[in-house]
C-alpha cells in the first residue's frame, strides 16, 4: 500500500507542477515584447554611433568616413553588452 501512496503523491506533484508551469508559460505577445526589446537594445547604439560619426565626419574635407566606422564598431560592441545583460537578468 505505501508504494502506491508514493506512486500517487509523485504523480500529484507532477501533475501541479504541470499545471504551474502551464500557467506561467509567457504568452506570444509577451515573448514578442521581449524579441522587440532585445533588438532595440541592439540596434539603437549602432545607429546612434552611426549618425554621430557621420555628423563629426561632416567637420572633415574630403570623403571621411573614420569616425563613422568606429563609432558604428562601437554601438555594435554597446548593443551586445546591452543584450547580454538584459538577457542575464
């Protein structure tokens, strides 16, 4: 008799544990905020180092596009640390 009360109480708790994980499964519309978030924590640095490069690079004579490649470089390494710790938390 004893094997069956453990057979049923671990059948119990799987079958809760079932209905939990069910309830907190994150819906569409919040896994897609989520993607959303992600790529704008991504992709805003790069544009903003790409419009600020191009803005310094408008000060130089000439075809110049150095601060703009390095500023572009440098929101892609912001936007990855950004995701990074976004996606840690």
């Amino acid at each position: 008799m004893s094997e069956e009360k453990k057979l049923a109480e671990q059948v119990e708790k799987e079958a809760e544990r079932l209905e939990r994980a069910e309830k907190e499964r994150p819906t569409v519309l919040a896994q897609t905020a989520y993607v959303g978030i992600l790529g704008l924590l991504f992709v805003l640095p790069v544009i903003g180092g790409a419009y600020l490069g191009r803005w310094i690079d408008g000060f130089f004579e000439g075809y110049s596009m150095r601060w703009t490649l390095s500023l572009i470089f440098l929101g892609i390494v912001l936007g990855a640390v950004n995701v990074y710790y976004f996606v840690r938390e």
